[in-house]
C-alpha cells in the first residue's frame, strides 16, 4: 500500500506492507536510524517519535497509521546546523551514558518543553515515566530538561565557534 506523512518536514511517499510498523519504516524505509528499536513490547520507549506533536511508541504504530501525519524524529530536532535546547541540555548536563535510551527521552521532553515551557522536577519525571534509562539513574536527564527550558533558544557552548571538538546533531542522535 501506498502511505504518505510528512517526517522532519519532508514529504514522503512509500509503497509498505500494511503490516510494517512506524519503527521501521522510519529506520528501515526512511534511513533514520536515530530512532532506535528496543522492546519491541511499548515498555522501554526507546523507539519515541512525535506524532503532530505528541510521543508515540512507534513500535506500536503501523507506518499506515501514520499516514497524513507530522512525525519529527530526532533527527528533526536540530535545525539549520544548531542544536534543539533539549539536544544541548544532554550535553551539557550529561543526560546521556550508552546513548539508547536518548533519543525517545529528547523527543518526550521536546513535547513536554512545547507544552510546558517551565516544568517542575515531578512533571519531567511524568512525561519520560514510560521510558526506561538503564544507565543515568535519571537525575541527569531530569538536569537535561530543565536545562533546556532554562535556555529556549540554547547557543553552542562558549568560545566553540567551529573546528576541532565541535559536536554535530548527528553525534547527539547517535
């Protein structure tokens, strides 16, 4: 069958199977392979996306369910070359250890922070409470987030203008 939605702005057209989950069209069809695919159960959240604004589980989501939808993965998140505040805040508040769990936590607190530009330790804590994070114990990835909401228009780090230990989007989506 033939789908279309709309991914980090892009109009896409795909022929799938109905069956074919959004993971894996968006890692398998799309190349995006930011998303990462855990459980495969909806328990560990790892495979987040925003759905016209809102997470989903893509594991839990058909790609045809998607069809006529925005969905932004976290390879949507920076644009123009600079960071999402969010992306920044991992990286400056050391929100991430092995990095799997990152992208599904940046993308839930992106919806969070669009809702809520000024959320309380308990409200983070709600909005990732369906994500597992083997590896932080959370309280950097709670430091993350208000990181982000404390600078919304976050800038890179300063005297980084370029160069020799630059970090790119894709090294934080990684």
């Amino acid at each position: 069958m033939q789908i279309s939605m709309s991914v980090n702005g892009d109009q896409v057209t795909r022929d799938v199977e109905p069956r074919v989950l959004l993971v894996h069209f968006i890692r398998e069809v799309l190349g995006l392979t930011g998303t990462h695919w855990g459980c495969d159960t909806s328990n560990c959240g790892t495979c987040v996306v925003l759905m016209d604004g809102q997470p989903v589980k893509s594991c839990t989501v058909l790609a045809a369910m998607a069809a006529g939808h925005e969905i932004r993965t976290v390879e949507g998140l920076a644009t123009g070359g600079t960071l999402d505040p969010v992306q920044q805040g991992f990286m400056e508040e050391h929100g991430l250890q092995c990095g799997f769990c990152t992208p599904g936590m940046m993308l839930t607190a992106r919806a969070l922070l669009d809702r809520n530009p000024h959320p309380d330790d308990t409200e983070i804590r709600q909005a990732i409470s369906g994500q597992i994070c083997r590896c932080t114990g959370y309280a950097t990835i709670v430091r993350s987030v208000q990181w982000a909401a404390a600078h919304p228009l976050a800038a890179p780090p300063a005297g980084d203008a370029g160069g020799a230990g630059e970090t790119t989007p894709e090294e934080v989506t990684a």
